[in-house]
C-alpha cells in the first residue's frame, strides 16, 4: 500500500490518509495540526473549505464515483531543431 491513500466518495467528499502534505496554491502548507486523516470538499458547499464539513449531505450533492483506468500518456513528439 502506499504511503498515503485517496479515497473519492461516491456522494461524499476525498478521504486522505496516510503521510501527506496540503499545500494552497502558493505553496504555503496547511497547518493540520498531527492528522493523518483529512476530507476534502467536493460539493463546493462546506463552510470550512478546502476541508468538508458534511454540507453534501444537505445541499443533495450526487456524484458516483467507479474507479477506472486513464489512457496512457500521450507522447509529445520531438521538436525540429
């Protein structure tokens, strides 16, 4: 398993566990206080934003998730000099 672990909720928000660092965008880290356990927000709806603070469950948000497999990487073709 790897070191840390993301878990996205059908209807619900994205589990993270494990050994992680949140950052905004600046780079700047969240202060998470020794949790190895956080949920991120998907709704758009949580009052505590990036974090979830169960508002899906009152705003009827309806996402299912079903893991599936990316297609592979495209291949940027070399430039002409």
């Amino acid at each position: 398993m790897a070191a840390t672990r993301i878990e996205i909720r059908s209807d619900g928000s994205i589990k993270v566990e494990g050994d992680f660092e949140l950052v905004d965008q600046n780079g700047n880290a969240f202060g998470l206080n020794g949790r190895t356990r956080i949920a991120l927000c998907r709704c758009g709806h949580s009052e505590n934003k990036p974090f979830c603070d169960g508002a899906h469950r009152k705003c009827g948000f309806q996402s299912t998730i079903v893991a599936f497999d990316l297609p592979p990487v495209p291949t940027t073709p070399a430039t002409k000099a």
